[in-house]
C-alpha cells in the first residue's frame, strides 16, 4: 500500500499513511468481529442452557417443520442498529467528562491489544521487541476506565462495583503476568511473532500447568465467567456501568466481548503455537514454499482464528458451567493460591529448562521434543501435587463448616 | 532502534481512540433527547437517592494495591531476566529464586496476619 | 520541523500541561487522573528516547499500580470533591521558586550537553540521532544479563527484593484487622 501512496506524496508520508490506514482497517476489523463473536457466544450460550439462541433474525430458506435455516445470524446487527437509536441517558450529578470518557478507556484498552497480535507470519499490525509488555500495559487503562465509570456515575452502587472492580483487576493481574512470563522464557523474546515462530511444539503441550493459570486469570481481568460477581447480571444491577445506556453501555458490552475473544486469541498465540500449522515447517511458510506466501498466510489466518475459536470455546464453557464465587473466596484464590502457585510453576520452569542441555537453542521439532515431554512430565507431577493440597483444603473447609452448623453430630462421627 | 514499530503504535492510539467516540457520538445524534427529571435520577433501585456516593472508604482497599504495586514491580524485574535466560548460567535462577522467596515469605507474612482477608 | 520533534512537543505539552493540572484543579479525584496523564507522557517520552522497555515499564508500573494506588488513597480522603482554592497569598512565591529552579536546571544541563558535543543543543535534532556504536543492540537482554551479573547489579537486585518485602509488611501494619470495624462506606446517611 505504501508504493501506491508514494505516486502521489513524498515517502515519509507515504508510510505515514499506509500505517494510519492500517491501524483503522485493524481497529474496524477489531471492534466488527465483536458481532459474529456476541452471536457466535448467544448460540453456545443457547445450547449450554438447553435452548436454541438467536434464530430468529436474518435471511434464509424455511426448512422442515417450519426451523428456518437462519441461525439468527442478523441477531447481532439488529442489536447494533437498535442500540444507535437509543437514547444516550446522562443522569444528574454525574462527572461529565470522566463519565463520557470512561466507556472510550475501557475499549480503547482492549482494540490497542490487537496492534501486536500477529495473524499470520506477515500480517500483523506491528511487531514490538517489548510486545508481551506491551500487552500487560495496555490491560492496565482499562483498569482506569474502570474506576472512571464507577467514579463518574454519580452512584453508590457504580462507586463500589468500580471499585471492588479494580480490587479484582489488579490482583488477578498478578498471576496473569507471572503465567506470561513463561512463554517469554521458554521462547527468549517478547515479541509476539518470535513466540509463535519458537513453537516448534505449541507450549500448550509442554506448560499445561501454565495455561491453566493463564486462562483462570484471564477469565476473571475479563471480569467474566465464575468471577463476574460484580457484574452479576442474573441477580443485582450491572455493577459499575449500571448508569449508562445506549451506545455508552454498548461500548462496555463490546469490549467485553471483544476482551474475551482478544483472550482466546492470546492463548492460541502464546500457547497453541499462534498461526503455525502443525507438521508444517517453518520455513515453507515463511518462503512462500509450494503454495505461494499469501496462500500460506490466509492458511496460517485460517488457523489462529480456529486456535482461537476453541481457546473461546473453552472460556464460554467454563462461563456457562461454573457458579459464580463470593469476593472474599475470590480474592482469598487469587493471594493465597494463585499468586504462590504461578510463581512456583515459573520457578520450577526455568529449573527445568536449564537443567536440560540444549534449550538455549531451538530450531527444529527434534530440539524442542525432549524439553516439551520433560516439561509435560514435570508439570503432571505438578498438577498431582496441587490436586492433593487443594483435596486436603477441601477436608479441612468441609471438616470446619461441619463443626460450626452441626457441632452435635461431628462429635459423634469424627471426619477422617 | 527503530522507531517506526512505535509510530504505528501511536496512530493505532488514535484510531482506538476514535472509533468508540465515532460510535458514541452517532448514538448521540441519532438517539432521541426527552430529559425528564425522573428518567435523569440515579438509579439506585427504585429509592430516592440520599447523599453524595463520593464518600469515604476504608483502608482495606489500599492494602490490596499495596501488595499489588510490591508483586508488578517484582514482575517487572523478572522480565528482562526470562528474556535474556538462555544467555544466562544457573547463577542467575538462584539469584531469582532467592529474589522471589523473599517475597513469598512477605506474602505468607501478610496472608497470617489476615490483611487480605475481605471482611 | 522533524516529526520526532513534532511528537516530543506533543508528549512535553501532555507532561507538563498534566502536572499543571494536577496542582490546579479543586477535585482530587480529577488531580488523579491528571497525573496519569502526565506520566503517560513521560512514558511516551522514553519510548522516543528508544527506550521502549523503560516506557512500557513506566506504562505497568506507574499507570496500572502507583496511579491506582494513589486513587485508592485519595478514596481514602473525606473531601474529595472540593478542595479549597491553590491560588493562596502563598503561589507567587511559589511561581518564584519553580523559576529560580528552571534557570538552575537550564544552567546545570547546558555545560553537559556541550561537553556530549551537541553545541546549541536548544536548536539541534543532533540528540535525537543514535550512533551505532552507543546503544546496546538488544536493550533488554543487555539489561537482563547485567541484573543478575555478580560484578554488575546483582546486589541492588537483591535488595530490591528486601525492599519490596519490607513495604509488604509495611503494608500490613498500616491496616491491622481488628481495628477497624466501620462498613464500607461511613457517611452514608
């Protein structure tokens, strides 16, 4: 694109403008895929509770006994439509310009994370040399977004879900950046292309332990899943965004959204091996070998984004299947068991990977498979040993809400 | 280094910048405008509002960030240590290990005195 | 004009229009938020001196926790929303200081600069050009090794780790349970 500038501007400008077009097709492309990512979650949703989801809306062939083939795929666009032509509700006392702003931040924290998120070997907005920095960064404006909407709404109820919002962001952040720190090790760079270039064999397979926290932490900076308590949108009013509406309040759905599948995308980059695809080797792809490269690129797009759909799958599982936890119990997980157990897991990772010769220097799927199986046998033991100290925990909760509600019959009948 | 990485950066922070405020201000000019004095009322659950939310809270808040702030600075040490690891010898992971058992034992410290029990 | 020095005006004006602010403005709440503005531009600053690291440091440790931190301090404060007046009999005498002290800085930094070899460092792009030979060629990695080089940083390395567990429990004796048994919110009627 920055030739066909360069007939009418000077180079400077030319690239000038390529980038800024760059990064509005990147952000459009972004904040559009929240729709087929909001209809895509309704219908999973739908089937998790035993119904249908949108199937309604959209155009398509009426089928046997009167199911229409339709999938309510327009679902999300009339959704769209509609949510412009609400009004924009503005109610007294609010901080006029930290509450407009507060819905901007908070989207804003979540399209800037697609500018490093490499979609196939050349396709990717730009590649930082600090790009998983780069990432926790960026997370952290959505914090202030956060306590902005809570701030600026002129409400108790937004005043304290804000805040307790950012009680749960900051702390789960801690485990999240520990967890990312192993990739960054076992693949020496911070940048996000290097990562997915490194994974001869997807980490996935070598750190399962890692992804786990990975995901639970992840799950609940998205404020989503068994940790959407302050939002709690089956029982109490929306916690912090409880004033907005229109598209203010849709901003924060997006970004919801769109943050949840940003999640799955980031697992499949850092730990599904991003748009490599298995058995292939790298250099077909990165020398355009057989096929051509963009052939291999919209391969390679094709599969990040299947990566990603069932890294989404998973989280929309787990949102669907699990209750939600109690804030003390919440915060409790995340200090008590969380954070010593992601430090411990990057510990034991660096011994592992030093103590193997050889890991300094990966280059084919020879060199990476006796580190990956090492590390996958490490991390079982890992996984036993956790499942026997939460199992003992378990024991112990149960053992003491005994004594408490039936001090008669524990007596009696000694646990363990 | 270059620095060219980083002006996509800024205009990516432009354009993110931009097209949730596009949104918003076309939801603006095409949603309707009937202020109404109820409708305006903050919403606490059918009550009449009492008081200013902007109150006072209490310490407990502070001490999360407070061990929060103590583990990202820590985090940010161990950053460029896990980039340059395979460059560095067994040394190194036994200055970090030691590094994060200090914290560790700060943390137990701090989970036995019950300061980050939510009450 | 080069665009590097068209960004750095823009990243000062944030800096410092965001430190103005926060010693001007009556809500303390708003003094907050300011001040993130005014270390982002820092951060912004840093990465213009191709320290993108530094930046992205500032960006997590500054913004995401210090900043927060401070919020929550200020939630802390009984009056937030109206604080009185700055403009005191005191801020002439203030506005005196913080000149006398820019003419320091300007007349502390001007010899170095000459002696780096940027002569009319006011009106040159010369320090904004990197040598080949200055700067590592992998910033962060150089920084890794060098922290936990024995002949290097590994001490302050260390003692950080001291320092950081020291505000830990620090922090727990600022807010000892069993003091305190207020709800969460006191003033709510």
């Amino acid at each position: 694109m920055t030739g066909l500038f360069e007939n009418i501007v000077s180079h400077g400008w030319a690239v000038f403008l390529a980038k800024l077009i760059g990064a509005f097709v990147v952000g459009t492309a972004g904040l559009l895929w929240t729709l087929i990512g909001i209809w895509f979650e309704r219908k999973v949703a739908g089937r998790f509770q035993d119904r249908l989801g949108p199937n309604r809306v959209g155009l398509g062939p009426k089928g046997r006994f009167n199911l229409s083939y339709k999938f309510g795929w327009a679902q999300s666009i009339a959704d769209l439509i509609k949510i412009f032509l609400k009004e924009d509700i503005r109610n007294t006392g609010t901080d006029r310009w930290t509450f407009n702003l507060a819905p901007i931040m908070v989207t804003m924290s979540v399209v800037l994370l697609w500018a490093v998120i490499p979609f196939s070997d050349g396709w990717i907005g730009t590649d930082l040399n600090v790009g998983v920095a780069y990432l926790i960064a960026v997370g952290g404006i959505g914090t202030i977004g956060v306590m902005m909407a809570g701030w600026g709404s002129n409400n108790k109820y937004s005043l304290l879900a804000g805040f307790r919002s950012v009680a749960q962001l900051i702390s789960y952040e801690i485990p999240m950046v520990v967890a990312l720190l192993v990739p960054v090790l076992m693949a020496g760079s911070m940048s996000t292309q290097t990562i997915i270039r490194q994974q001869y064999i997807a980490f996935m397979f070598a750190v399962p332990m890692t992804l786990l926290i990975f995901l639970i932490s992840g799950q609940a900076e998205n404020g989503r899943g068994p940790f959407d308590l302050l939002e709690g949108e089956s029982e109490i009013v929306a916690g912090f965004h409880v004033e907005y509406s229109g598209m203010k309040f849709g901003m924060f759905m997006v970004s919801e959204f769109l943050h949840a599948f940003t999640l799955g995308l980031l697992t499949a980059i850092l730990f599904m091996g991003g748009w490599r695809i298995p058995f292939v080797p790298l250099d077909w792809v990165q020398e355009g070998k057989y096929l051509g490269s963009f052939i291999w690129n919209l391969l390679g797009f094709v599969m990040l984004l299947s990566k990603a759909m069932i890294a989404y799958f998973v989280l929309i599982w787990v949102r669907m299947t699990l209750p939600r936890l109690r804030i003390d119990h919440l915060l409790n997980f995340n200090w008590k068991f969380l954070v010593p157990l992601s430090l411990i897991n990057l510990l034991v990772v660096a011994f592992v990977w030093k103590a193997i010769p050889g890991t300094d220097a990966i280059n084919s799927f020879a060199d990476a498979f006796i580190p990956s199986v090492v590390l996958l046998i490490v991390n079982m033991a890992m996984f036993l040993g956790v499942g026997a100290v939460l199992a003992d925990k378990g024991r112990q909760e149960r053992a003491r809400v005994a004594a408490r509600v039936y001090p008669e019959t524990v007596e009696a009948a000694p646990t363990n | 280094m270059s620095l060219h990485p980083w002006i996509f950066i800024g205009l990516f922070f432009i354009a993110s910048a931009a097209l949730p405020s596009v949104a918003i201000g076309a939801n603006w000019l095409l949603g309707p405008k009937r202020p109404n004095s109820v409708k305006h009322e903050p919403y606490e659950c059918g009550v009449e509002m009492v008081g200013s939310p902007w109150a006072q809270f209490r310490a407990q808040w502070y001490v999360f960030a407070l061990v929060y702030v103590v583990f990202d600075v820590e985090v940010v040490f161990l950053f460029p240590w896990a980039y340059a690891y395979n460059s560095l010898g067994l040394f190194a992971l036994f200055e970090v290990f030691v590094f994060i058992a200090l914290l560790l034992v700060a943390l137990w410290y701090v989970v036995r005195k019950d300061a980050l029990e939510w009450s | 004009m080069t665009v590097e020095l068209l960004v750095f005006l823009i990243l000062s004006a944030l800096t410092l229009g965001g430190g103005m602010l926060v010693v001007t403005t009556r809500n303390l709440f708003h003094a907050g938020l300011y001040l993130m503005i005014s270390l982002f531009g820092v951060a912004g600053l840093f990465v213009l001196l191709t320290a993108p690291f530094l930046g992205v440091v500032q960006v997590i440790v500054y913004i995401g926790a210090i900043a927060i931190l401070i919020m929550l301090a200020i939630m802390l404060s009984p009056n937030i929303t109206n604080l009185p007046n700055p403009f005191t009999a005191q801020w002439p005498v203030g506005a005196a200081l913080a000149v006398i002290f820019f003419v320091m800085l300007i007349t502390v930094v001007t010899p170095v600069m000459n002696e780096l070899g940027a002569d009319d460092w006011v009106n040159s792009d010369q320090l904004t050009v990197d040598t080949a030979g200055d700067v590592p060629a992998d910033g962060i990695a150089t920084l890794g090794e060098e922290l936990v080089d024995p002949h290097k940083y590994m001490l302050p390395f260390e003692v950080a780790s001291v320092l950081l567990m020291a505000a830990m429990i620090g922090a727990v004796l600022l807010v000892h349970p069993g003091k305190q048994a207020e709800d969460v919110i006191e003033d709510v009627a």
